[in-house]
C-alpha cells in the first residue's frame, strides 16, 4: 500500500481525506510535530506528501526516497524549496483558488475596521466608556480616500471588486500586469512610489518572492503619507517587522490590520501587542467551513491524480512529469 504523509494539518482529523485515498490503494499517515529530525523520518518513505505550514527545505526534500508530488494545503509555497524539490523531479502543487472570497471579505472587513475605528470603539464601550475613543480626524468615509492594492492576482481583483460599492480611489501596483487591464478594472495604474505617496490605505496582495521581501521598509514607509493605514493579509516577509514598528511609534503608520505573522503563533514580546491602533489577527483571512473543504477535497485530488499517472494540476515548480519509483510499502 502506497503511503501519503501529511506533515501537519490545522484540521481535527482526516476523514475526508482518508475518504478520497484509501479506496486508491494509498495509506494516509498524519505527523504531528514539524521539527527537521521528525519532518525527515515521517516523510523519508512517503509516496506522496502534503503540507500545511511545515518548513520543507533543501534538506527535508533531500530525505525523500520515494516522492512522486508535494502537495501544498494552500495558496503559498513560501515554506517549500521549490527549487530543491525540481532538482529531484518532484512536481509541487497548490491549492490556488480555494479561499478566493474569504480573503476577499476579510480585506474589505479589516479596511472598514481600520477606517471607521471599529475595534478601538468597541473596546472603549466594554471597558464602560461612552463616547468616541479616538479623535474624529481619525474616522474615515472610504469614499472620500484612496487605496492602494499591491499586487492583481485574483484575490486583489476581488478585493477591487468589494471595493468598488464604496467608491474610493483605487490605485493598483503590478508590474506583471499590462496597465489596460487594470484600467479595465476601474482602477488607476500607478508606480510603487506613487502609490506609497497618494494612498490612504495600503493593502498587500503580493506572493513572497525575492522581489517583494521587505517591500514595505523604511524608505517605503517615509514615502508614504502620514497616517496612512497598512493592510497585510498576504506575507509576513512582504513588510520589515523593525520599519512597520518605527513607523507606528512615530504616526507615520496611523493604524495597521494584520493577519499574518513571521513567527506563528505571534511571540508574546512583539512590540505589536504594545499599540492599540493595531488589529491583530490570527491567520484566518482564509478561514471558513466551505474554504476548508474546497482546500482539503483539492489536495486530495491532486494526490489521487499521481497513482493513475495522469498530469497534475497547479504545478508550481515546473516539473511536468512524475517520477518513477518504486512503492513504498508499510
């Protein structure tokens, strides 16, 4: 029986994967703990292996014996050497459209939050206050402000598109998009410079890649406008933890909402949990009951694809076809 191992999974249990793979013939094995030592031993003899958020790196992938396909639970391959994983003819695979629409309202509901003060009102109210706990410059009509979106993939155009209702400026930074396509988008083509000096609000919607680690540093930031309200619910690696801080001590960041963290869960030494003009989330952008089927189903899928020999969707790493290997048995 061929052996599936999944590094680690956020899900209460397998069911549903163990639903779709044990009538192939594949055996579904869950690992619980993502150190390196264990990451090799639990994956050295898998056939095929899925990952949520474990590191697999040059030396995990160099442990793999039998490998026909990585399967990523997700968007991201920012935690898979992909480079290692093609120089050992392995295909990585993602899950590209599953969480299209959370993410999206997630956005939308972290930019009003940010914009109309929500969480610092609400919080005002709990502790027996009445009355508007911050000043009133600082509540904003999204009508009356620009935003700026970096990046216009998929899930920045759904952004646009919850956007739109409210009727603000929507400037969009892409240098791998053609500017007619973002004007047909109804939004305003600009450079990054520009965009960092005409935005209101900044929203992140960039893959982690070299070109955009530490995109927002502090020479981006003093471009920025004061004030100015940063989104993330993309990448961690996409904003310098030190300039977002320095940036937020002097007002130049007027109020951040975060969903993503380099180090999960957030350390509790961050200096973020020392300001109350930030929101604070955990990883859950992309969370909801039918997210998660659609995300589980579709990992699944591409495994049961590989026995039969037949291409695999959403290759990430440009490796077309499947190794030949022997069967793994346990």
């Amino acid at each position: 029986m061929s052996r599936v191992a999944i590094t680690d999974a956020s899900f209460p249990n397998l069911d549903l994967e163990e639903k779709q793979l044990t009538p192939l013939g594949l055996r579904v094995k869950r690992g619980r703990n993502r150190s390196k030592a264990v990451l090799n031993e639990s994956v050295r003899n898998a056939d095929f292996v899925i990952s949520q958020f474990a590191w697999l790196d040059c030396d995990v992938i160099s442990s793999l014996r039998s490998a026909r396909v990585i399967v990523r639970y997700g968007i991201g391959v920012d935690n898979i050497d992909l480079d290692a994983a093609a120089k050992c003819g392995i295909p990585v695979c993602n899950v590209p459209d599953y969480c299209i629409d959370e993410v999206a309202d997630h956005t939308l509901a972290l930019i009003l939050a940010a914009t109309g003060q929500v969480v610092a009102n609400s919080v005002t109210v709990t502790k027996a206050a009445w009355g508007s706990s911050v000043l009133l410059a600082q509540m904003c009509c999204l009508k009356s402000l620009s935003v700026g979106i970096v990046g216009f993939g998929r899930m920045s155009r759904e952004v646009v598109s919850r956007l739109k209702p409210f009727r603000p400026n929507i400037l969009v930074h892409d240098p791998g998009v053609r500017v007619e396509k973002i004007e047909a988008g109804g939004c305003r083509a600009v450079s990054l410079d520009e965009l960092f000096a005409l935005s209101d609000v900044i929203s992140l919607h960039c893959p982690a890649e070299r070109s955009t680690d530490h995109l927002i540093n502090a020479d981006a930031i003093i471009k920025m406008k004061k004030g100015v309200i940063l989104v993330n619910v993309a990448r961690e690696s996409v904003i310098c933890s030190e300039s977002r801080v320095a940036g937020l001590q002097t007002g130049k960041i007027g109020s951040a909402a975060l969903d993503v963290w380099e180090t999960e869960p957030i350390e509790s030494n961050d200096p973020l949990l020392l300001f109350d003009n930030v929101i604070l989330h955990s990883h859950i952008a992309s969370a909801s009951t039918e997210a998660s089927l659609r995300l589980r189903t579709e990992a699944s899928a591409i495994v049961a694809l590989a026995p039969q020999g037949t291409p695999l969707r959403n290759v990430v790493n440009c490796v077309q076809t499947l190794p030949t290997c022997a069967t793994t048995v346990v």
